[in-house]
C-alpha cells in the first residue's frame, strides 16, 4: 500500500526518494517516468508532488500500487 502523504498537498522528494527505495526502482527512472507536473508549494516553499502523478508514474513502472489516471 502506498504511504499516505505527510501534507495533504502531496508528497516531498524525500517521501517519493522513499518510496522508490522501499520498491527497488531507480529514482532517476522514477523521475523520467514521472515528467513535467503541476505542484503545490508547501509552506516551507518547496515542492509537494501530487499523489495522483506519483500513483501514474509506479502504474507506467508495473508497481502494484500505482494507479492510472486519465485527466493526468
């Protein structure tokens, strides 16, 4: 199961860095897979990753818990 975010914006680069090493996935193919996304800005200004962008991208990886998502 996916982890919940810990901001309900999204994801930090730590928590997908996480992710990535939980499941053995090279976070650079990770991050080509993932592309050019909108983000929300947490308050300490920096990036939260969306939860549906990241689910696309562990789909596009063969990940059980990715998730595909058309308006993506």
């Amino acid at each position: 199961m996916l982890p919940k975010p810990k901001d309900p914006l999204g994801y930090t680069k730590q928590e997908i860095l996480a992710i990535c090493r939980k499941r053995k996935i090279n976070p650079q193919i990770f991050w080509g897979l993932f592309g050019v996304n909108t983000v929300a800005v947490g308050k300490d200004g920096k990036p939260r990753f969306y939860r549906c962008d990241v689910e696309k991208a562990l789909y596009t990886l063969g990940d059980k818990d990715g998730s595909w998502h058309m308006w993506d």
